[in-house]
C-alpha cells in the first residue's frame, strides 16, 4: 500500500513545491489501483479486528478476504449498532466493534430518533483526518498559484462538548480535530497559515468566536488569499455578522482596543498581538460597510482573495447565488467531503463550477462499497432508499473500483475505528475517474427533505411533526388536506416555510396565535440538531403559509404537465423547483411565524441525558 506521505512537510524540511509533489504523487499513486489498495485496507481492518465482540458474533471467525467478509456481514445502518455503542458510552472497554481502545464520541448531524448519532473513533483516525486535509493545499496550488505567500481567513468554530457516562468525550468531528495536536501543534506551515488564532477558534463562545475571528481577518485584509468555512452557511453567517457589527469592529480597529464583550482572556491576549490602532484600515472598513449595497464585499475589503473555500455541494448549493453576491462571482471552491464516521475524498479539479463538482474518494481511508440506487424522479428533492435491505439488496453493492460511469449509489464503509458495512446515508453518481478511481457527484442525503444548515429533516420526522401540530386546528372544526415544506434560504438565517392547504368551515374564526403555536409544535417536534441551530440563531423561526383551497390539486396539474404520472402523483413533502414555489407563494392567504425558540427538551433516546451539545 502506498506509503502516506509526511503530513508536516516543514518539519521533515521539504520545500512546498517538493511537498506538493510528494502528495500529489500519492493520489496518483492510490488512484492507480484502488482495487488492490481497498483489498489491503479490507484485510488490515478484518485482521487487527478479529477478535472484536461484533465480528464474531457475526460469524466472521477470523477471515479477511473480501468474499467471506460480504458473504457474512450484514449491510446496517446506525439503529443496528445502537446497543453496542450504548455499551461502549456507558463505559464497557472491551473490544465491542474495535480492537484499539475507543478514545471519543463524534457526534454527527445525522440523528436517530430525534438525537445526534454518536460514532465511536479511535485516536489513529485524527492522522486519517489530517492526511486528506494535507492532500487539498498541493491539488489547489496545480490550479491558483502563490497561495503560500499569504493567509487563509476561515471562519471555524468548536461546539460544546459532553461526556458520556463512561467518561469519553462526545462531540462533533471539528471540534475533536480543532483540539487535537494536529492542528493546535501544527509546525509552521504556509498553507495553514491562517487569520484567525488558535485561541479564538478554539473560544466555545460563538460571539466571541466570531466577533475576534472577524476582527483578525479585517485587520490582516491585504495578506488574505482565501476565505472560507466549512460549509456555505457558515460564511454567510460570517458575512451577516460583519453586516451587524462594523461599527463596533470599527471602533476597534481605530483605537487598537478590544471590545469588552471579549473577556476570554486568551483570546484577548491572541488578539492584541494582532490588533493595532489603525485609523486609516479602519475608515476604509467603515465607508465600504456604510455603502448601500453589499455586493462584491468581499472582494472589497479583501482584495487579494482569489477564491471563496466552503462546501456548496448538496443542500449547501441553496447558497450559491447569496456568496455569488457577495464575492462579485469569485470561484467558489469545495475541497473534500467528509464525515464523522470517515474522511471520504477530495475534489482534484478546485476550480471547476459548483454542479460539477465531483470527489475522488482516497482508497486508504476505508473500505467502500456502494449500494445501487433506483430512483424515480418526483418533485421532491429526496431519495427514497429502502430501510432494511433484503438478500438480493445486500449481493447488489459493489466495490469502489467496479462502480458504473453515470450509476447513483449509496455509501457504505467500513471504518478502521469499527464500523463494519455501514451505510452513510449519502447518494453518490458516478461522474468520471481519475486514473482507475472513481470521482463521484454528490447528489444528497437519502431521505432528507429540509436542511438549512448541518440539520437533517427527513419526509418521516416532518411527518410526524406536522401531524403533532395540527391537532390545535381540531377545535376550529379545521382540518389539514395537504402540506409541504420550503426551505427558504432568501433570508438569512434560512428558515422551513410549511405550506398548509386546510379544510375549514370558517364558521368559527381560527385566531392567528392558533396558528402561531403549531408553528412551535412544529419545530418542538423536529430534531435535536434543528432545535440547537435554532437556539444559535443558524436557523430562523419556522413558518407557516396557508394557502388557498385547491391549491395542491394545482401543484398536481402542473406536475403532470411537466410528465409525473397520475397514477403514480404523489404531493411532494419538499419542493424546490421555483416554479412550484412561485405558484404555491401566488396562493398564500396568511402567514404565521413561531414566536419563539423551541425547547430543548430532548426526546427519550438512550442517550439523550448527556448527549446535549450545546
Ligand atoms: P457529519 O457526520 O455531521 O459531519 O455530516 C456528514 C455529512 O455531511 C455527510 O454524510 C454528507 O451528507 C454531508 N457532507 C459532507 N461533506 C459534504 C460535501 N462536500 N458535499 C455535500 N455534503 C457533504
């Protein structure tokens, strides 16, 4: 298996260029034989892992070979294991899904049963991790070069963290790696030379966060070369907040003082070591800021930015034309994909548009299987896949490098932390290969219907949740014939607009508040995730519009009229398509916002007492 190149080229003293070639001579590398690489990474994980409580029990007894391997194991989702991962939070250290010694929870965006899903992780995985983010600053210099004789202004941000009740840390991926020696010791590096200090990222005080990580980036404005987050709305958060706060940034920009809100002392050390009394920056930050119209701000106050680093594939692509606006149409860049069960891959051609951006997975991440995917087209923007998989479903998955050109599939891995055959959730195409490996378009998340930021809605839990509301109609002699939902992303925060179409005598008046509290209903019933981003004001408050009777009999025409099948119509629980959209908003007769945040109040899951995580 190819060697996995020096993550820290300055420390083995590399020049860049030479590092650069050594991981780009990797990823030919890897990409030259997947197969006999995912073979490898198979065996290693099966033969380090043999005696592991989960493989046993399966029946594996020992064998390594691809064959036995998808003869014996089940293909499962995150429900199947939940009893062994409750086992290992609840502090049981023997060897359950893996034979090294569990070191955290991440704790992902997906949920199950209205909570975050918990993946157990092993301390060797944080050099997985860094190993693919060292791979992306060599692909991105082939295309923009000079991109070591500046910095990166990223806005990122750790969450909170709990501990189960054995005592391991749970929280999200990022923060796991933001904490880790990998980044906080990082040797100097320009390609991780970055805006904002360690101390603000690592801050758990999203306001002080923020606040101290946008100051840094204004007063180091001309060094910056790219800007970023994670994921799209996180920047245009960052830019909201800019929008916001100018003038008390201003103010500090002038005087070379840090507002008193700041009163992390570390941070306020970090940056005063950056911060000085600027009068000139900060009138040049002010009348930019004062100006009527945002557009092209970014490239305004940070003139040498050659492009924007967010991920606007998926649902994040609801984004695009908002950072188009505010980037005056810089390339908008997605790097990698990635989750908390696994690193995945990285997109080899940056700068390509954002519909046609496609990842290589890297083979010596996991072992990959892909489930075929047949998808009949509705007007929803999800993908139906079937819960449990039958006999013939589990012969079907294929391995990585025997994946069909143009064919959608479903992610499955297995994981060296001990996961074994498991299914991600997310619906790939295949788009094309780099030498023999497969590059694949992210299509979506299976059964999402709504997300905003990182939450995931599904038709099922929006389901229920409306189903819960609309009980307080039943007093006003209303009913609900149909619904669907919006995600609205034309203000920011973005926020789900549910479309109601009601049967009402109007003999008694229903009162706005009526409406108002199913609005809260709504959002009390939605998951976790949803109510946390709510609570941090990533997510707007919920909207109902009703809509005039006869309107879904309208949406179904108009479907039908662009080839949907009568017979085969069902309403979409989600639209997208703006045509539907216009026509739904051209016959809304009221609407009504939830007053206020839902609570946290999480659902009873087995480990909904300590999994709150913010
Ligand atoms: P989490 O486990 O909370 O980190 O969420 C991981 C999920 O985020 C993935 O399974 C995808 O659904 C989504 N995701 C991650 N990277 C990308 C990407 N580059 N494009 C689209 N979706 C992504």
């Amino acid at each position: 298996m190819p060697e996995a190149p020096d993550q820290n080229p300055m420390m083995s003293g590399f020049s860049v260029a030479e590092n650069n070639k050594k991981k780009l001579d990797f990823i030919e590398d890897v990409t030259s034989n997947p197969d006999q690489i995912q073979q490898q990474v198979l065996s290693e994980i099966l033969s380090r892992n043999a005696n592991v409580e989960y493989l046993m029990r399966h029946g594996l007894n020992g064998h390594t070979d691809r064959d036995t391997f998808k003869k014996t194991l089940p293909v499962i989702s995150y429900e199947d294991i939940l009893p062994d991962i409750t086992r290992i939070a609840n502090g049981d250290t023997s060897p359950i899904l893996c034979s090294r010694p569990i070191s955290e929870f991440l704790t992902s965006s997906g949920t199950s049963a209205g909570e975050r899903k918990m993946m157990p992780t092993i301390e060797e995985e944080l050099g997985r991790r860094s190993l693919l983010y060292s791979l992306l600053m060599p692909v991105m210099s082939q295309f923009v070069p000079g991109l070591d004789k500046g910095k990166g202004m990223y806005f990122l941000f750790i969450k909170c963290e709990s501990k189960t009740p054995g005592g391991l840390p749970a929280r999200p991926v990022l923060t796991s790696y933001y904490k880790s020696s990998h980044f906080m010791d990082r040797p100097y590096d320009p390609y991780t030379n970055y805006t904002s200090p360690n101390e603000a990222i690592l801050c758990p005080d999203s306001y002080q966060s923020m606040y101290s990580q946008m100051l840094c980036g204004l007063c180091q404005h001309n060094e910056v070369l790219r800007v970023g987050a994670v994921f799209a709305s996180g920047f245009i958060r960052a830019i909201r907040f800019l929008e916001k706060h100018w003038a008390l940034l201003c103010h500090d920009i002038r005087t070379g003082t840090l507002n008193s809100l700041i009163t992390d002392q570390g941070v306020r050390e970090a940056v005063m070591r950056i911060l000085k009394p600027d009068p000139k920056l900060a009138e040049f930050v002010e009348s930019e800021c004062k100006k009527g119209s945002w557009q092209g701000i970014i490239t305004r106050l940070w003139p040498n930015t050659k492009y924007v680093d967010v991920i606007v594939t998926g649902t994040m692509s609801q984004y695009i034309p908002t950072l188009d606006y505010y980037s005056n149409g810089l390339p908008l860049v997605c790097t990698m994909y990635a989750s908390s069960e696994c690193y995945f891959g990285v997109n080899l051609n940056p700068l390509c548009k954002p519909s046609d951006v496609s990842y290589t997975l890297i083979p010596t991440m996991a072992y990959f299987e892909f489930l075929p995917v047949h998808r009949n087209d509705s007007l929803s923007n999800s993908i139906a896949v079937p819960v449990s998989l039958n006999e013939k479903e589990q012969h079907e998955l294929v391995d990585l490098a025997h994946v069909k050109h143009g064919q959608e599939y479903e992610l499955v891995v297995t994981t060296y932390a001990g996961l074994y055959r498991y299914r991600v959730g997310d619906v790939l195409r295949v788009a094309g290969f780099k030498n023999k490996a497969p590059q694949f378009n992210f299509i979506c998340r299976k059964n999402v219907v709504l997300s905003i930021d990182s939450d995931k809605t599904d038709e099922v839990e929006l389901q229920a949740a409306v189903m819960s509301a609309v009980g307080h109609l039943e007093p006003f002699g209303a009913s609900l014939t149909e619904y669907t939902s919006y995600a609205d992303t034309s203000s920011i925060p973005g926020h789900y607009v549910l479309y109601w179409e009601l049967s009402h005598n109007r003999s008694i008046p229903i009162p706005p508040s009526v409406f108002e509290d199913c609005c809260l209903t709504v959002e009390e019933s939605l998951n976790s995730v949803y109510r946390q981003h709510r609570a941090y004001e990533a997510i707007g408050p919920l909207e109902i519009r009703i809509v005039q009777g006869g309107t879904f009999d309208k949406l179904m025409d108009y479907a039908i009229s662009l080839g949907a099948s009568i017979n085969q119509y069902k309403t979409p629980r989600c639209v997208k398509f703006a045509p539907i959209v216009e026509l739904l908003n051209s016959r809304m007769e009221s609407s009504f916002f939830s007053p206020k945040c839902p609570k946290f109040t999480a659902a009873a899951a087995p480990h909904s007492q300590w999994s709150t995580d913010n």
